[in-house]
C-alpha cells in the first residue's frame, strides 16, 4: 500500500512545461539584441551578460539561427568548432602538471582545463523556453555537414555527449500511441515510420487496433509533440513467417486469446538524436508491459528486414569471395536475375527448392558466419537485436515480397526472439565473445562442411564466426 | 494564431512519468542481484551486464544504498572516489601526446582520456525508474561528509556538474503554488520555508491567500513531489519596511489594485542541489509572470534579511577594526547589549535616535564598503539579489524585531529592487566591477569623511568599496 | 483576483468518470440477473429489489437490450408505453379531487398521480455505469419507430423531457477541435459532418487550420467520446459568398488580421438527442470566446445552406401558386431544367442576367414573405438564425455550385448576420411577431408591387409577411 | 483489449467545465439588466427574452440573489411558489377531459397541464455558468423556511426532484481523497465531518495516511470544489468495538495484511442536496472498489453511532413506556445520572455488570422491537443501514465514551456489517416487511420473556417487531 502518485498535480505542472515551451517572450524586459548577429549573440550568451539575461540572448540566438541560412549555419558551425575551444595554453599547463605529479588535484585540473566550452554554450542555450527541440534540430542539421567536413566532427561530439546526458532513459516516457492519440502524433508516426510504410489514415488506424495491435513511443518532458522512437506490434497465435500476415491481416472475430507478440516495426524518429540509444529500452520496456497487460502472452518475437543481405549475396557470388558456395547453388541463385523469379517461386516452379535451399544456406552465412571488419555480423538489425540480447529464432523464405523486401533481401525475413530468461546471458556473451545465439533451426542450414571449406560441422555444439577464438565456445544448451 | 499546445497529451504522457517512476520493477525477468553487493553491483553497472541489465541493476542498487548504513555508504563514496577514476596511464599518454603536438584530434582523446567514469557511472544509475530523486538525496548525504572527508570532494564535484546539466532551467516547471495545491506539497513548503517560518496551516493559507500573495515554486519533471526553489510574495501598495506587515497584515477589504510586488521570502528546497543555481531564474520568470497577470504592478521588490550583519557590527565594534565609528556611535551601540532596547526604542526612548543613526550607518558601510576576501560584499543575501542585477533600495530600521531578526541584524531589513530596465546593466556593473547599484537613500546614510577615516565622501557621484580600482568608477547616473 | 479553480482535481475527477463509465462489474457481487428477460428485468428496476441492486440490474438490461433483436425492442418500447403508465384510478380519484377543490394540495397530488413512471425507470436505468449513451442510442432507436407507431409518442415525449434536463446548457462544455484532438474525435467530425461533406483527413485537417479555421463542439460528461453538436467557423477579411472561397480556400500566406467569423457549418451529432436544442447557445459562446480570442473580428455572419428553396421554387412556378411570377421569369426560370444552366452562368451567357434576376426576386420572396402554416418563414435553417436573433444579411447567386447545392437551392447560399447589439430585440420581434430582420439589400431584391400581386411596395419602410397583421409593423431603422 | 479510453482528451474537456463555471459573463454583449428586480429578471427568464437571452438573465437573477436580504429571498421564494403555478384554468379543463375519456391522449394532456413550470424556471436558471452550485446553494436557504412556511413546501419538493435527477448517480464521480488531494478540499472534509470531528490537519493526515486509512467522496462535474458525501474507512485486523481505537490507532509497524474494512464516519455534505440519497450507492462502491483493491479484506463492516438511544432510553425508563424495565434494571440504570459513571465503569467497579447487562438489554431492544410510528426502527443510522441491506452484526458497551457519544447514546456503538451476499436479500426483507437483519450475538441480548411483557423468547427463530404480522417471519437461517 505505497503512497500514491500525485498524478493530477504533476499532470498540470506539466502542461506548463508545454505552455512556456511556447510562450512569447516578453521583449521590452531585456536589452533588444533583435538586430544582433549569431556570433555576436553567442559570445555574449558565454559572457557575464549571458548570465543576467541568458534566457532573452538564447532565444534570440535561436530565432537567428531558424531564419539563418544553409551557409550562415555552416559559418556558425565554424565558429563553434574554432573558438568555443578549451584555451591551448591552459591544456598545455594543465597536462605538464598532471605529468609531473598525477594527483587527483592535477586531474582535475587538467579535466577543467580540457572541458570543452561549447557543453556550456549548449547549456545556455537551453535556457530559452522550447529550446530543447531546436538543439536536437540543429545536430540534425550539422550531422549533414559531418560527411562533408571533419573539423565538425567534434562539435557534433560535444553534442552527442550533451543530448545522450539530458534524453537519459530515466528521463524518457513510454507512452502507447493508439486512435485516442492526438492527430498531430499520429501524423508524426505516419512520417517517422521507417520500415514499412503507413499507406494513409486508415492504414495507421489498423495498425492501432486495440483487438490486436498496439505501438508504443518513447517521449521526453522537453519534446512535447516528437516521439523519439516507436514500436509496433500484433498479437498473434504464431510467429508470423511474412509481413503481409501482419500488415495484411484482418483482425479476426474469433476471441481466442494471443500468444504472441510480434514487434514488426521500430523506427528511430529524431535525425538530431543519432548515437542516443533507446531500442534497448524501448523494447525491453514494452516487453515487461505487454507481459504484465496481456497475460497470455507467451513468446515476444519480432519479424525483422534483412537491410544489406541481398547486396552481400551478390558479392559473395561474385567470383573471390570466401563465402563457401557449390555450382548448383550458383546456378540456382541465377535465376534470381529474372524479375518474376517471385511469382514463380510462389507458384512453387520447378527450381524453386533448389533456389530456396541456396538462398536459405547463404542466409545462415550471413548471420551465423560473415563477419564485418569489427568482428560482428555483417547485418545491422542483427546487431541491433543480439546485442540486445535477443536469439536469432527463424529465417523466412519469402518474408517481405514488396519492391524493397526483393530489393534489399531478395524476400528474407528474419524472427528475434526475446527470451526474458537468457536476454542478459545472450547479450554478455555477445559482448564479451561475439557468440550468435541462434536456434536449432537456423543453424541446421548451414551447409556441410564440404561446401564450406573446411569449417568442421559444429550445429549441435557451437555456432562460432570463422576465425573464432576457443574462448567463445559456448555448449549448445546455454543458447537454445 | 499559434499552432496550439498539445496539453492533454502531454498531460497523461507526464502522468506516466510520473506513475513510472514507482512503478515495481517485474523482478522474475532479471537474474536476481538482491544479495549481491553494492559494490559488486556498482561494477557491473559499469560493465557489459550493465548494458544489458542497466535498469534493474541499476534500481538494485539504488535499494542496497537506501537499506545502507552511514558506514556502508561512506565506503561506497570511497569506492566511487578511488575507482572511478580515469586511468592514470591513459591519461598521462593523452597528455603527452597533446604536448607533442595539440591538434584537434589530440584535444579529444585527452578529453576522453581524462573523463571522469563517474558521470557515466551516474547517468547508468538514472536508469533506473524514480533514481534522479534518489541521486539528489544521495549528494545531500555525500555533501556532509566532504567538509570532514577531502577525499570526496571530487566526487563532489561530478556529481554537481551532472545535476547542473540534468536540472538545467531550460528543464525546469514554474508552478504557482496556492490552495488548491495538494496538502503533500503544501506540507513541504511549511517544512522548507528557511526565512520566515511558517505557523501552521493557518499562517500558509494567509500566504497563499489569493487577494493579495503569491507563491511560485520550480519543479522539475523527475522529481515528481518535490519543489526545488520558491518565493512568496505580497501584493502591496507601498514597499514595506518591515516584516510584520507583510507576516501580520490581515487581507484589506478595499478593493485598491497592488502597486508593489514585494518578495519576501525565498527558500531553496533541496540540499542535494547545492551549487545549481535556481534563483536568479526563479526570480526574473516571477517578475515576467506576474507584470503580465496583475497589471497594476509598477514595482517589484524584496524585504530582505542581513543574516550576517550583527555578527559583522559585533567585529566592527571591537577594537582593531577599520570600520569607521566615532565615540559616540560606540556608546549609542552599546544599548545593543541590553535585551530591552528593541522595547525602548519602539517607544522611542532618549537615545533612540543615537542608535539608529549609529546602526544604519554601520549599515550603509556593511553593504557599500565592506568587502570580504574575493572582493564582492560580505552578505551572502546582497551578493544574490546584487548578482541578478537588483538594486539595492532601503534599509530599514527595526524591519524584523523577531528573535532571529535581532540575533542575526539587530533588527536590519533591507529592499532590494528589481527594476526591469536596469537589470541588465546592474549585473555586469556588479559582474564586472564589482558596483553595487544603491539608491541615493542607501547612499546618503554613509558616515560623512571625518568619521569614516579620511575616504572621500562622494555619496552622489560613486560608490566605491574601499580601495577600490579607478576603472570601477562609474556615474551615478548609469545606476539609479 | 478571483480564487483559482481547481482544475486539476477536477481533471482527475473526470478521468475518473470516464474510467468508471467502461468500468466492468463485479458481477459476484449480486444475484446474477444475467438470463432474465428484459421485462422481468424492467419490473425489477422498478420494484424494491431495484432499490437495493439498480446499478446491477440496469446494467444488466442494458446489456439484454443491446443483444435484443429489433422486434425485441420493439416489445419493450411497448412495454413501457403500456406498462409504465400513471394509474387510472389513481389519476381519476385526483383529477375529480382537484376540481372539487383545487388547492395546492390537490394540484400537488394530481401532479403526483399523473407524473409518468417512465421518467422514474429511465432515471433508474441510468444507475449503471456508461448508461448514458446507451439511453441516448435508444431514443434514436425508438425515434425511428415512432413514425409508424404513433403508441410509441408518449415514450419519446417522456424520454425527450428526460434528455432535455439531464443536457441542459449548464452541464454543456464548449470545446476547440483541433489537430491535436484525439483522432477517436476527428474521425466523428468527419462522419457527421452534415453540410458540407469532409473528404477525408487532408480536407478536415485544412479545416482545422489554426491559422484561419476554427471548429468547436459541445461535449457532456457522461458522453465521453460523442460531441453533440459542431460548428466550423472560417476567419477571413470579408462575407463571403460562395462557399467554394472557404472550401477551397488555401490560408493565405500575408498575415493581415481577420476581421469576419463566418459560420459555414453546423451539425447536430447525435439523433437520440432530437429535439434537445444546443444550436442557440453554442452560436451565442462561439461568437463570444472568438470575439475574445481575436480582437480583430468585426463581423459573425454565417453562410448557409436554402435546404427546400428548389423545390419551393418548382411549387411557386406551378400553376395555382400565389406567388408573383412575371412571363419574363418564367421564361429565365425555364433555363434551369437545363443542367448545363450552372456552366453558362458562370461564362455569363445570354440570359444569365434575366435568371439571375428572377431567382434572386423569388428568393427575397422565400425569405421575406413566404410562410408555412405556422406562419413561421419556409426554410428551417432561416427559422433557426431568425430565432437566434440573426438577421438576413445577403442572397448569394450561385453561392453553392456542387451538385447537392444545384439540387437543393438552385446554388442559392444564404448570409445571416449575428451582431451582438440587436441579437435580443431581432429574438423578440421574431419570436413575438413572426418578423424577419433583413438587410437593405435583402429587402430590395423584392420585386416590385406590379409584379407581387398588389402588395405595396414597401422595402424601406416594412418587412411584412402575406396576411401581416398591423402589430407586426416595425420601422426599418430598427432592423438594420 | 475493450478500446481504451479517452481520458486525456476528457480531462482536458473536464477542466474546461470547471473554468467555465468561473468565467465572468462579457456583460456589454447583452440587454443590461444589473439594475432590474428579481421577480423582473424571473419573469424575464421565464419569456421569450429568456430564450433569446437565458445565460444572461439567469446570470444577473443568480447576482441579484447573492446579493439579496434574507427578506428579498424569501419573497422571492413566495413569488416562486404563488406566481409559478400551473394555470388553474388549465388544469380544471385537462382534469375535467380525462374524467370524461381517460385516453392516453387526455392524460397526456393533464400532465401537461399539470406541469410545475418551477421545474421550467430552475432549468433555465441553470443556463448560467456555475449555476447549479448556487441552486444548490439557495435550496439550502429555502429548506430552512419551509419549517416555518408550509406554503414554500411545493417549491421544494419541486426542487427536489429536479435535483434528484440532476444528482442521478449515473453523474457521480467517486473519488478517493488523500494527501495527494488540493487543500481546499481537504479543509472542507474537515469541515463536513459530522459524526466524529476531525480535530486539525494532522488529525487528518492521520486518516488520510494510505497505510491503513481510505476516504472517498462522491463529487458531480458541476459542483468543481464541493464533495457531497464522504466516508472514512479504517483498514484493520478485526472489527473494532470502540471508537477510540479507530481516531487513536497509530499505524502498526508490523505488515500484517488488513481483513476488515470498518467504514467509521459518513458524512453529507450538502444541505441543499438533502433528500436525494447517494449514502447508499456510495457504500457499495467503496465496498467494491477496496474489495478490488486491497485483496486481503473479507469482512465489511461499520462502526456506528447510535444518535437516539441516550433519549429513548431516558423515555423508557420514565413510567408509561411498554418498554419491559426490571427493578433491577431501573436501579441500575440510575447509576447514569451520576458523570462519574464512566470511569467507574472503566475500572469496573461495582454495579458495572448490572449497568452493562441492563443497557445491552435496552439496546437490543432498541434496535430489534422499538418502531417508530412508520413501523421502521426508531435509529435513523440503524434505518440507513438496514435499508442498504446490511446486518446489525453487534452492539458495543463503551464504544465511544466521548462527551457527545455519552450524551448521545451513553456511550454505545454499533456495528453493521454488509455481507455481499446477503445485501440484497436483506434489503428485501427490510422494505418488503421491516425485518431487521441480525447477528444471534445481537439477538441474544433480548432479555427474556418476563422481563419483555409477554412477547416470546424466540432468538433462534425469529427477530420481530412488536405487533409482528405472521407472514413477516422467516427462518433464523435466512438471516445470520
């Protein structure tokens, strides 16, 4: 019988952070600096007059820096990269002292002295009301010049510190996002949506239907309209093998409770938050809600794309690669060249199992095997779901058969699964070795050892990346 | 015509925040940590299980701390100080190789070299649902034991570096306070008033009478309960001169607008916040709320204790000071030391006049001239309000005949005010300069040459702290 | 000054309301009704048993009902026509009572004796959780058999009394609908919407643009999700006479300040509701709160709909009509069986003139001096602004070219005028005497004596209906 | 997975109702009618004006009134019960019709007729916003006259029934109070305590403290601030036998979970509402709702007071009452007289035993054999309870020894207990044939035959009223 919540009171303090998010400064209080430029402005919000008067200078730095343009910004950018920097000499003391006598005082010295001043502009910054959004709108905007010019590299670095610090999981709102949902959310949802498209209001309103489908988003107090990231799910009775029983399925009149629930969509929505992890969160926080909401939910599962798997495909049947793969898996896998291999294939064509059984095999390869520079598998969603502890469960032939699923994945589709008993077993070891967990299944097609070039066939014992270290060898039983 | 705010959105979003940060966490779904240790868990926090686990470690810990005895977490204050420190070789390397050659790319790894792992040690424990109070509270131990203990200053001093940038004002709510506020913050701000200590329930409804006083407090989204600053203020027609008729005075039945917004108390609420800096914020948003609201006001003010005053006379008045007091003074002060003076002087008994004139020149000189070690005025009170670019209005005589009001001022009050137009320029003269903006009122009370030890008297052209640079000198015109 | 409300105890109380509205119940906890009929369950209600159990009881019978086949309910209509009737005897005994002696007692038990037990049953039923909308739903329901079961009258009439009360305007709440309304919301404007149809979200989010568009809808708390009724109001520089300006109308992109409200659509929601007026009062705060919110409006004026002046005009050009039509018009009205009539117009071919002429002069006739047999104007949605207090402002000439528009009112489109200085005198000459305030310009469309069949002509002076009697006669100066 | 509900977008629409019924009315907007009478805005109200203008006039009546003398009222009061009669003209015509054919028709007819159009002019007057408080509000002034003033008797009975069906609990809003909630209700929880006073805040804290204390109120959306009944419940271990441990019960340390929910204290809280019964449905909710909540509570029970039986005891004894008093009694009984009874009885001096044995005796004759001239018992409490269905479960000797339950009741409580599944049937019994539900512990205490003038001693059978009908009796069984 803990004390309550003081849900109302807290309620409407709230709505006074959205309200001053908006309010109108009152002008005639400060010092009109309406006609002053970006840099001036922004060596007084770091002056003492940045002190008196920090919040009316923030805002108008915001409002120039909003009408500022493309090469106004960049200049900006610039200006931070160069002049909001720790002073030399003083890192240049400050480094000689902790070198004679590396005391804590000399280390702290020394972390003061090589603080970077632009967390401090960004801090000022911050002060204005609303301004929170508009900084996460401004990295997204550096973040575009990175690629074309390294000297900001350490300004977005600062940033990136910065943000991950103040959207702290521990600030963040798991809100659900249903057809009660403001309509300026759901629009942003239909944006955002990454994965697989949102074709219209009627669209969205399926994937919200409380019978069986749900989506959850994360929020920050200062963020008020934005979700930062979002997760769909159905309720289902089996782990679906394809994205149209998903996105297809009528939800259907029987009341035969689910048992499964699928996350067939996440999508990050903030360009200006990249590097700032919440899929973890998001994901395991979802879990543990559905698990508590929907009590006969047995099996959390996702149906995932296969990003890059048709590119390395084609690589790997180009001539020179290692990837292991037999002549009449090259001929099967040429067919693909033809558009209407498809259609063909869901007639069930002769050739298909030939072509099923090579494309299956690579897969597993793919997943279990390939390895990119840094040791991890090649796939990105991959990565992202082992390292969150998830196990590689299915790969479905024909998963996804839109324009962009053959595009990219030549059909595969792919089911984590989220185990809550080995979630943080599977990830350690994925931290700490590398180690794929991966179902019985999946790595059953791996092909034989005389088409893999001499990998000793290890299925039932250990599913270990080429090149593995003994140190990695887990017993099978740990993993499935 | 603005887009409108999405209240009722936000609303239940920060409800759940507010419900998360209770919620139980489902503990079947992590390995179970209850007995381990907290340093045991501190370390995993940091380790690849606090990836995976980072939330339930995090609020396992956050338990373990909560049950620990004083010694149990003065040794994990240790821990955090001792072993949560950069690495020494790293750092030493970093800042070899920035002595070789400081380039940009160099200025970055010493930054990461020497960066502290405590902060990210704590953003880890943030994690965990309801931990930002509990980090607060955690400083407001850790806090005690720094004056006996040097050792965790540095720990110290991450900590307040990470709250400032968590409780940034960018992030905080003002929130009026009044009687329709629930009994759980109201009890709190009963407890927290450090001023003027509030009577009872009674005595706060006069405070938050809606005739004629306010109350503002900052809240932040996290923590949830808890104000972090507040002020009280009267409506009034005239500034007042003493406490009484702001503590005593009954709502009048005329129905006269206010003029004065008079300030007459501000409380910080939280010690484990010391060092972040809500006031100044506080201050300037009540001024903007409230001219906006009640349009009648002109004037905004405080009515200010001078908590170090007597103990400053006491000084002065003994030998070897060099405060200026002439022979009579001295004998005039010397009714101080008979408990009864206030008495007598309230009915203006012979030798009334005598001591009033010797206190407020004291007075005059207390705030004008005395200077403590860093240059900046003795009263911690006056480096506040001077600081925000107020100014410093009238001291008044027998402003606070309460018990504490004579033991700590012999009775002193003071206004200070805060006029919108000059604010800006009163804080960088202070900032700058060290000036203090005084009134020609304040001014005039300072003892003419012959008493005060052959300085100038020059109450209409400078007011100058004695040995004060020429750059400092300023017109009088710039500061009333 | 006035003391603060408490919103947000009382926001919370209403969750509540609506959380308690879906709430299921317990059904342990009573004798489980669940298999008994309606009618039994009715008696129940109604007999001691209902006392002790009602909220059970009415839940169960309005759970019976839903499932009830359509000659089910039917049935129970009938029930409650015959069943529920005041006693004859008893109605008889205090009828012949009261003419005896007709006191206050008497009157006190005759009312008492005929009071209708229906309104004790439906106030019973509306004992359970969420009964309100399903009592509203029954009506409409009921409303539908009415028509062909005149038995059924004496329900409706009780039921309409019922809702009359339990709606009245005080328990209302006026709300903006707008983007960031739940979609639940939206999706109901556009299915109700009855004027102008809402082609989806797109054309419903242009008329939900803040920067020109406003809608606002009445609520009541125990109909959680349904508005009653909604009125779309566009903010333009002038009255506009066609509705395609504010249809099509992009928001302009200068920001010249709005000067005209202009009230394009009204619709009532929901049909359990008939009867139960709310169009009045929502016009009448509609025009308050804009007036409030932007200062600039100048002018509330609607553009509406002339529902039955086609087929009015078809009667008039009928032989036998009284209405004055001269050769010419009949020849230009003759133009109209030609579909391709609208096109020529609007290219203003030969003719249009002569068209536009004589329709313009029926449609003053419409307005003016057209009369149902309760010698009320023809057309509902004048009685309706007339009864407000509106005046008729302007006829506009192809003002609705869309195909329902063509078929409905020959494209005729309707101004009227709420100015808030003679909203209560027009009230009251119209409730009082039948007259139709009217503009200038209206008043001069009316053909002139020779072709109105020898009634004076007498624009500037009168406004008179056919059969006008003289008190009637109001001067002109005091209608516009 | 029932669609969620819409409660943020209800709140938001809630606490627009709540700053609605504050709105100060845009007076330039209407006829100014601030200077006009009473009776001349009543009349006003109730014409065409009024339908025109209702909010208005109905704003202005509410002014007036507020304003009026107790004098004005009460002629307002007699204007309403003269002057707003059905027409007698009407009324005889419609009587007379019916008597000659009493159709559906003609019936129809005379309730029309015979309609109050009171009933018309407080629906209208609630148009206003904030209306309903002050009807409230003024029924709470005319139920003080009508003691005096039987002719003001029809004005309220018309009230009444308006009020009852505004109030229907279908409108009610249940909610719990705590700390959480706003002062301003708190301090009028305080204030409305009517059977154990709530002495100060931190009485309240204590009954409010979530460990081991709940209270709910019931509240209605257009009375924001005001609860209209509350209840206190103690969670506790066994059903408690005096009141002192209720008020005085520090929460225990150990964490035994609670069996028994004792409700200890109802209180109404609107005079003006008196006459509409919510005690009732408020009971069973609670019952409900904690029984939902706190899973560990089996038994329901009261701690009652017994606000009569001091007085009818003293009755009794007085000669002529058929109350069976031995002289043993009667001796014993005398001890009462002397003040000191009590504490000689708590130290259970001599003679103790007799008093107590002679009280008990009384009590339970009190409660199963006293009748009131409408054949209930004579305990109003007793009647509430016993007509919600509960059981008279056991009488306590020295249960609250307070000066008010001494005088009151020489110290007796009660406690009633709502057994689930027996409500209903009790209920039944009661209304249908006056049986009074009792424990064999409660019954027992009937002294025996002799001592009862002849009435047999039939415990284990039945529980009978003096002057018992046959068919009332019923099997012991049935009861306990």
């Amino acid at each position: 019988m803990a004390e309550r919540v003081n849900v109302s009171f807290f309620q409407e303090l709230m709505a006074t952070v959205a309200e001053q998010g908006r309010a109108l400064l009152p002008k005639a209080l400060f010092r009109d600096s309406a006609g002053e430029s970006i840099e001036v402005l922004s060596r007084a919000l770091m002056s003492g007059r940045g002190e008196a008067s920090g919040v009316a200078i923030a805002r108008q730095l915001l409002n120039q820096l909003k009408k500022a343009s493309g090469e106004e910004r960049l200049a900006f950018y610039h200006f931070l990269a160069k002049d909001l920097q720790p002073d030399p000499t003083d890192v240049s003391d400050a480094a000689r002292n902790y070198l004679e006598s590396p005391t804590d005082k000399a280390l702290r010295r020394l972390q003061k002295a090589s603080y970077s001043p632009r967390l401090e502009f960004f801090r000022r910054l911050n002060l204005a009301p609303g301004a929170t959004a508009e900084i996460v709108a401004l990295r997204a905007d550096l973040v575009r010049h990175i690629k074309s010019d390294e000297g900001l590299a350490a300004v977005d670095s600062d940033l990136e510190r910065l943000l991950g610090s103040w959207f702290n999981r521990g600030f963040l709102v798991l809100r659900r996002i249903d057809w009660q949902t403001p309509a300026a959310i759901l629009e942003k949802i239909i944006q955002y949506e990454a994965v697989h498209e949102i074709r219209g209001w009627d669209d969205l309103r399926r994937r919200l239907d409380p019978k069986d489908r749900r989506c959850f988003a994360f929020f920050h107090p200062a963020l008020v309209d934005e979700p930062l990231i979002f997760v769909e799910v159905a309720l289902m009775r089996e782990t679906p093998d394809a994205i149209s029983t998903v996105l297809d399925g009528r939800s259907s009149d029987d009341d035969a409770p689910p048992t499964t629930a699928v996350f067939y969509s996440i999508s990050n929505c903030q360009e200006g938050l990249k590097g700032v992890s919440f899929g973890n969160f998001l994901l395991k926080q979802v879990v543990e809600d559905l698990a508590r909401d929907v009590s006969t939910l047995r099996t959390f599962v996702t149906l995932s794309p296969a990003p890059s798997f048709a590119r390395w495909v084609d690589r790997a049947v180009a001539s020179g690669s290692d990837v292991p793969i037999s002549a009449e898996d090259r001929k099967a896998l040429a067919r693909l060249r033809d558009p209407r291999w498809v259609e063909e294939a869901a007639k069930d064509a002769p050739g298909t199992e030939e072509l099923r059984s090579a494309l299956m095999g690579l897969a597993a390869h793919y997943y279990l095997m390939a390895r990119s520079s840094d040791d991890r598998p090649v796939d990105q969603v991959a990565r992202f779901h082992l390292g969150n502890g998830a196990r590689l469960e299915r790969l479905n032939w024909l998963g996804d058969i839109s324009e962009k699923g053959l595009r990219e994945a030549h059909g595969l589709m792919v089911n984590y699964r989220y185990d809550l008993s080995e979630i943080e077993r599977n990830h350690e070891a994925y931290a700490d070795e590398g180690t794929v967990s991966a179902s019985r299944a999946v790595r059953s097609l791996l092909r034989p050892v005389s088409k893999t070039k001499g990998i000793a066939a290890v299925p039932d014992l250990l599913v270990l990346p080429s090149g593995t270290k003994t140190k990695r060898a887990r017993s099978e039983d740990a993993q499935s």
